[in-house]
C-alpha cells in the first residue's frame, strides 16, 4: 500500500474543490442574507456552513482516530463501532447536549418556565436530533451512496450488502429501537435508561470483539490447512479437515487467493498506520505522530463543538421565526447537518469497494446515536435538574410530534431493511424508493410543523 505522501496530490492538481467551492458560496450567501436582513435564508444558508465546518472538523478526527486504532492493533470491526464512531457522530452527541444546557439556561432568567418543563424541550430536540439522523443516515445515506456508484462504478453499479452486516450490525440496530421506542412510549425518561443504553452498546462492543477474534481463528484454521497440503486443495476436503465450526466455502475461497497474491490473510485488519491527516479541504496536511494525533482530536473536537452550538442555536432561531415547535425543525435541520460526516465516510467507504463498510458504517452511527448520543444528553439533563425524570407529555398530551416519530422510525426501518435483504444489494431504482421514503418522512415534518398532522 503506497502512502499517504505518494498517493495525495494538492488540490490544485486535483481541479476544483468542490467542498471549498461550496463553503466559499455559502459563506457569500449567508453574508448577503444578513446584510439584507432576510433573517429565514440567514439562518438556513447559516445550516450549510455549520455543517462544513463540522465535516473539516471530523474529517482530521476520524483520520486521527483511524491512527490510533491501526497503531495499536484494533480489529477494524471494534474500532468502527468506537473510534469511527464517535469521530462521525460527535455532532449528535454535542447536539444533543447544548439543546438541554441552553434550553435550562434560558429557563433559569425566565419564571415562567420551570427547569423540568425546559429540561423536557431541550431533550425532546435531542430526540429529535438523534431520530432524525437515524433515519438519515438508515435511508439517505444507503440511498446516495447507491446513486454515486452507479453513477461512477459503471463495472459493478450496485452495492452489495454482507449477510454479516444485516445479521449482526442491523439487527443490533433494531434491538436498539426496540429499546429506546419502548422508553419513548412512556410517560417520562429516567437517568437509568441512559444507563441502559450504555450497558447495551458495551455488549455490542464485547460482540464485535469476539466475532473478530473467532473471525482470526477461522482464517488461522484454513490457513493451516493450506500450508500443509498445498493452496490448491479441493474445498471439500479443507472444509473436511476442520473442526471449527462456521467456515464458509466463501472464507475457504477468500484465503486460498490471498495466500495466491501473497496477503497476509490473517491479519487483514492491521492496515498500514497513515502518516498524515488532511484539514482544511486538504490545504493543511499534519504529519501523524502521538503529540500531532490527540492535539489533532483535541482541536477538532473543540471546533465540531462550538459548531454544533452555533447549530442548537440557529435550529431554535429557525423554530422561532417560524412560529413552530423545536422539535420538528431539529428532525430536519439539526438532524442532517449532523450527518454530514455520516455521509462522506459511507461515500468514501463505497468508492474504495468497500461496499459492507458503506452500509454497516450507517447502522454502526445509529447504534452509536441510541446508545451513547440519548444517553449523554439525558445524564446532563437528570443532573442539571436533581435527577428528575423527563416528561414526554405536555398538558396530558404526548410531546408535538413524538407520536409520529416513533410510528415512522419503526416503519421505515421495516421498509429499509427489507429493501436492503433482497438481494443483498443497493441498486440505481432501490435508491430511488429510498429518496421517497425520505421526501415522506420530510413530509411529515413539515406538515407537523405546520400543525395538519
């Protein structure tokens, strides 16, 4: 594998950034619109530029993290459930935190409003925040990765989905809604649940680590059997010769061609430690060692969290102009520009042929979004407010469109998993149906903002 400086020309050797391009426009039509005093463009073009910087402040982050994690040896299963992860999911999980701190802090210079009542607000949005990006990166992202390669992949214009990852990471996912839809059907959320949430996403961790484990055995089995008899040994008498059970004649294949190109098959996951990360759209390149690493997480940690302040900000700003509940501004705006790092990994994964990361990296970020991001917020809420429940109701009734969030993320999910369980594959029309199941659940949130549903 070349490195990093053999394989990266500067940008101005690649033609046009488009990113720069994009972020240059919109800096220019948000400085016009508040020039102009267009206060709703202002704050929607405002959206787009947060949601930049967030993906150039996640962008070295992940990088690093994907440092840290081939350093020190990491299956890549466990380190994209943890280091991935979190580097494409810190704007849910600071979301989520800032739409509780601000909305109490507000609540505490005005009387009117108790610190429960404000409590429930904030974390209703991050509800919202994190459903929403749930199902954006469950249906959009799937579906644009899909239309990017068929637009660009004219040999294989479909993406093929492992049984491994519908098996295992989906149905962890729905496991994760089953739970956190139950907690939503009652009345109030405990500071336990969070607990209950953390506790599952260790076990998912503790699977992942002994599926890589028992994964290595199975390459090391096979192998064995080839160094002594020889790389063409028919299948059925490798698959004879082994008393581990699960080994596929699929495995068998995979070993004997990467014994033939002379891979080290048993250790796929140790990829070769990057020397550098991009920042900047690519301008700015940090050499990669343990000081530039964690100053290089610190740094963009920082920066993705007073954007996504600025964005708990301007969602609420919006809500006001509007005349609207937060929480149906949140699912859409909050919730996808929050997912803008979701988006370009699963893009990136795709385009390097790794068609079951592109897919399990959605499912990773959702497990990750139920599990850790809901749990966060709902800690520092229970503590700000002396460990209080929060209440789902208002007046007796169920918070304003929390009734039909939880109808549409179990149906879509349904609806998602089937399409992606036939045929294991994203193809070009699959993508398609994909965009409508998402214009519908747009539509739901306009049409609840506006009070009809």
């Amino acid at each position: 594998m070349a490195s990093r400086n053999e394989t990266t020309n500067p940008p101005s050797a690649k033609g046009p950034n488009v990113g720069l391009l994009v972020a240059v426009a919109a800096g220019v039509l948000t400085s016009v619109f508040w020039l102009l005093s267009w206060q709703l463009a202002f704050l929607l073009t405002s959206v787009v530029v947060i949601s930049i910087v967030i993906w150039q402040a996640c962008d070295p982050f992940a990088e690093s993290a994907q440092w840290i994690g081939t350093r020190f040896h990491l299956p890549g299963s466990v380190r994209g459930a943890t280091l991935d992860a979190i580097a494409s999911s810190m704007p849910e999980l600071f979301s989520g935190i800032f739409f509780v701190v601000v909305a109490i802090s507000a609540a505490q210079s005005d009387t009117a409003v108790t610190l429960e009542e404000a409590g429930a607000e904030g974390y209703g949005s991050t509800i919202a925040t994190c459903a929403g990006s749930a199902i954006y990166n469950m249906i959009l992202i799937p579906a644009v990765v899909a239309l990017v390669i068929a637009a660009y992949r004219k040999e294989r214009p479909t993406v093929d989905v492992e049984v491994e990852v519908l098996a295992r990471d989906g149905v962890w996912f729905l496991v994760c809604e089953f739970a956190l839809l139950l907690f939503l059907f009652q009345n109030e959320m405990h500071w336990w649940m969070a607990i209950v949430f953390i506790a599952m996403y260790a076990i998912y961790i503790g699977q992942l680590c002994r599926d890589a484990k028992l994964y290595r055995r199975r390459l090391h089995a096979v192998r064995l059997v080839f160094d002594k008899n020889g790389v063409d040994t028919p299948l059925e008498d490798v698959i004879g010769q082994l008393d581990v059970r699960g080994i596929t004649a699929a495995l068998v294949e995979k070993v004997r061609q990467g014994l033939r190109a002379g891979d080290d098959v048993e250790n796929e996951d140790d990829e070769e430690t990057p020397e550098a990360a991009d920042a900047v759209f690519g301008f700015v390149e940090i050499p990669m060692n343990m000081v530039t690493c964690w100053l290089t997480i610190s740094v963009s940690t920082l920066v993705a969290a007073g954007a996504c302040y600025f964005l708990v900000e301007v969602t609420r700003s919006t809500a006001a102009v509007l005349h609207v509940p937060t929480f149906f501004i949140a699912v859409i705006l909050a919730a996808a520009a929050s997912s803008v790092p979701d988006t370009f990994l699963s893009i990136g994964a795709a385009m390097r042929g790794d068609d079951s990361g592109a897919v399990s990296n959605a499912f990773g970020s959702n497990i990750f979004d139920i599990c850790i991001c809901l749990s966060i917020p709902l800690l520092v809420n229970s503590f700000l407010v002396g460990w209080g429940p929060v209440n789902l109701t208002q007046d007796g009734e169920p918070i304003a469109g929390l009734v039909g969030l939880r109808i549409l993320l179990f149906v879509l999910t349904g609806l998602t998993l089937a399409i992606m369980w036939h045929n294991r594959q994203l193809t070009y029309r699959k993508a398609i149906v994909l965009c409508a199941l998402y214009s519908a659940f747009i539509a739901y949130a306009v049409l609840g903002s506006l009070g009809i549903l």
